[in-house]
C-alpha cells in the first residue's frame, strides 16, 4: 500500500471576512443568480472589486456559419450516460437556437467514423470515452477541431490517482490518500489516513460509486461498492469544512461557488448533484477577496499542470484551518439546469446560449 501525505508546506490562510454579509443564498441558482446580479448593478460606484462581475471577452465569431456542420457528441455507454444525455441536449438547444448548424452524435448508437462528415465537435460526453482521452484521441486522428482539452488532460484528468500525483509533484495540495485492493488492511489505512473517509473508484465522475465512511466496519461494504466501477479504488482523507468549485473558461478563473448539500455532514453526491433541489449554492462564496483570489490560483495552477485547455472545472475543500486543498478535476463538466459552469459563467454576466457559443469559438 502507497500513501501520498506531502501537504505539510500548505499554510494556513485567514478569513476575516464576514460571510453573513457577502453571500447570497441559492437553492434555485436561476432566481438567485439574477437577484445576486440586480444588487450587484444596483451598488453603483460603491462596489469593491470583489463584486463587480467582470466583462466576458467578445466571441471572434460572428455568424454561426463560421462554424460549418458541427456534431455535438453526448450519451455514450458510461455511467454517466444520462447525465450526458441532458447536458448535450442543452447544448444542442442553446447552439441551434442561434443557428448554428448542430446535429447530435450519439457514439452509442453511431460509427465514430461517421464523425468525419462534421467540421468540428462540441464534445458533451461525460465520463468514460469521453472525457478519458478516448474521442480526443479519435478526432485528433481525424483532424477534426473539438471543445476542451487533448488526450493528455483527459486522460489525466479521468484518473483521480494519477492527477493526485501529478499536484502533489508540482507541490499543490491535494487531499491525501491511498490506493485500496481487496486484501487491504483497512486498520492500516485508518491509522495512516484518519476517520472519516470517501471511498471512490479511481475512473468515473459525478460522485458514482462514492462512499463516506465514518467507521473502521464500514470500509469493507464502501471498497465493495467502488471496486464495481472498475478495479481501482482509492481512500481520500475526509476533509471537514467548506466545497467549492472553480470554473476555467479560456484559461481564467470564473468567481468561485461554495457548495453545501442539504445533509452538510455527507458529500455533494450524485443525487445532490443532479436529481435533488435542497443543495444551496453560494455566489459570492463567503471568502475573504484575498481567499478567493488564493483559491482561484491554486485552481489555474492545477488546471494547468494537467495541461486542460478551453473549459473545465476544479473542485477544491477549505478546511477548519483554513486550508485549501484540491480534490479533482473535471475536463468535460456538466452542462445541465443543475450544472456549476453555467451558474459561474451567469455571474459573468453570460448567459446559457453565449456560454455554448463561446466554448464552440475555442475549436477556430
């Protein structure tokens, strides 16, 4: 057994800033968002930097026959089949809905070959094959022009392990961990890595296959459930405190999301994730401009060491001492009603159509 626990050079950082009145409280982000927005346009000249949503680049895409035939790829045959399966038609909506020239391409009933009549990708296919360097690897063959990053970052970015090691060699604190087999003795991974614990496999996203475990008994039944994801399994130190995300659009930190699931003693799972309207989102997110701004770097600086391009999304903990620490990395992120990056890219004053538009314009 391996343990990764580099993280000692990690300082701790001070939040003095008064959360209570800073944050606004989003349990419907649509509403919420455009409220945060009003009182942001209503503050005038009295605004600090921290609230003022900055202005979002023009698209140097003009007309939508720029972009010629484009496939947007969703669905797929991975356990997240049905989240792709809505995000990609939103997608789809919001391209066609400013006459762009979209079609979707399912790989699980379609020939990638047939990928070759199409002049560029928006690839909104979650999870195994494509967000793992496998439709990267196809349309770079192709020389065909797609969303987001290459095979390298995909490849990366889909193995928890292997970004985890990665961070900690560039010295960016990560959450330490440890890779869990069958004949595990999981009184040693205790010892090493403390109560609680998450329990995930190594290669899926959106939190399936995920366990918090609060006991020694219940390692078992958690290895149980990840090791049906596929055979790697790794045990993460549970950090106690707050969530948030961080969207990268064009290689830029978006304004950060704090994130708190109903249960605020569990994790952002999948139900809190997609199916379940009680998580409360938090834009701005309660730290210190100093804090924020910290954050956003770290998040850039992981971004970058796994070489992700054009859009993405890194989830990170702050915990009760008020350390950072990076926890994953997501190439291809939802797109959905209860999706990070379209809440982000809204603060910025981008709505959901200019959002696909401008990520489309990154494949000229």
């Amino acid at each position: 057994m391996t343990i990764n626990d580099n993280q000692e050079h990690t300082s701790a950082l001070n939040n003095t800033d008064n959360e209570a009145d800073n944050k606004s409280f989003i349990t419907n982000p649509e509403s919420a968002l455009a409220a945060a927005q009003a009182k942001k346009e209503g503050m005038g000249n009295n605004q600090s930097d921290h609230d003022i949503p900055l202005s979002v680049t023009p698209s140097k895409v003009k007309d939508a026959r720029e972009f010629g035939k484009v496939a947007v790829v969703y669905g797929g045959s991975s356990n997240e089949r049905s989240v792709s399966l809505d995000s990609g038609a939103a997608v789809l909506q919001a391209l066609q809905n400013q006459g762009v020239d979209a079609t979707h391409f399912d790989p699980k009933h379609q020939d990638v070959t047939e990928l070759r009549g199409y002049d560029r990708v928006f690839n909104v296919l979650h999870g195994r094959g494509g967000e793992d360097g496998l439709l990267q690897g196809v349309l770079q063959w192709f020389d065909i022009p797609q969303t987001g990053s290459g095979i390298l970052a995909s490849a990366l970015g889909m193995d928890k392990v292997r970004t985890k090691q990665l961070w900690q060699g560039c010295g960016l604190s990560t959450a330490p961990f440890s890779l869990l087999t069958a004949d595990t003795d999981w009184q040693q991974v205790v010892n090493m890595l403390g109560l609680p614990l998450i329990i995930k496999p190594v290669h899926e996203g959106s939190s399936i296959g995920m366990t918090k475990v609060n006991n020694l008994d219940e390692l078992p039944a958690a290895y149980a459930t990840a090791v049906q994801c596929g055979d790697a399994v790794m045990a993460e130190r549970w950090i106690t405190g707050r969530e948030f995300t961080i969207v990268i659009i064009d290689d830029e930190a978006y304004p950060v999301i704090r994130l708190e699931p109903a249960d605020i003693t569990n994790f952002y799972d999948f139900e809190a994730k997609y199916n379940r309207n009680d998580t409360s989102y938090y834009i701005p997110c309660g730290l210190s401009d100093a804090d924020e701004k910290h954050l956003q770097a770290l998040s850039l600086a992981a971004f970058r060491a796994v070489d992700a391009k054009g859009w993405g999304r890194i989830d990170a903990m702050q915990d009760e001492a008020g350390n950072f620490w990076l926890l994953e990395i997501n190439t291809v992120p939802g797109m959905t009603s209860h999706s990070l990056v379209p809440m982000a890219a809204k603060a910025r004053g981008m709505d959901f159509d200019k959002l696909c538009w401008h990520i489309l314009a990154q494949t000229l």
